[in-house]
C-alpha cells in the first residue's frame, strides 16, 4: 500500500492572482481561495471560513492568471505540501499549502454556485 496526498476544494478566490515568471523561464501563480462550512455553536449555526493558498506552476499558473479574477468560485486539485523555516526574528515558521495539478474555474463572481451563464462553458485546465 502506498501514501496518498490528495486535496480537493470548491472555494472563492479572495484576491487576484499573484503570479510571475520565475528566472527558469517558468511561470507561477499563488491564489488565496476561501472555503466555508457551517457549524452549530450555542444552539445558532456560525459560518466558518477556511483560507488556502494554493500554487500553481508553469501551463496551468498562466492561465490562472488569465482567467481569473477576484470571487471566482474554483474547484482546486492536487496536494499539500508543508515547509518549515526559520523567521528573521527566530520563530519557527509553518507553512502549508495546496500544490495544484488541476483548476477548474467555475462561476463567476455574482453567478452563485450554480456555474456559468446560459451558453457559457466553464474553463477546465490541468497540468
């Protein structure tokens, strides 16, 4: 039996994407996507949201950045990835995130969950 590294997220991007060309030549692009879920607290459901960043490389960061904008719903796959350092000040410094291999951008800003527009496709691009 092998390890298994697998993230999946439906969420809203919350910013534009942050993406450059790397000295390589190759391209990547980090987004932050919000996910919620609901949860009973003291008998009144509380929203609770998630922040993710999430990193794509090369093919699939160009278009990232080409396509997407501020509180677009994606759907987001691939696996997590987690570095630890050092700070300047000395404080051990945690950071995980989402190494993507397939984007699915979905609705629109304002288009709920529902998907595109009538005679809209949505754009669908792995690495």
């Amino acid at each position: 039996m092998s390890d298994l590294n697998k993230v999946m997220i439906i969420g809203r991007l919350g910013g534009q994407p942050e993406c450059k060309t790397l000295p390589s030549g190759g391209s990547v692009c980090r987004l932050r996507v919000a996910t919620s879920s609901h949860r009973q607290k003291d008998g009144k459901w509380e929203k609770e949201t998630m922040w993710h960043t999430v990193v794509a490389y090369d093919r699939l960061a160009e278009k990232c950045g080409e396509f997407l904008t501020t509180g677009r719903l994606v759907y987001v796959e691939g696996r997590l990835h987690a570095d630890e350092y050092v700070a300047k000040d000395g404080t051990k410094i945690r950071d995980r995130e989402i190494r993507a291999h397939d984007v699915h951008f979905l609705a629109s800003p304002g288009q709920g969950a529902r998907g595109p527009a009538p005679g809209r496709e949505g754009v669908n691009v792995a690495a």
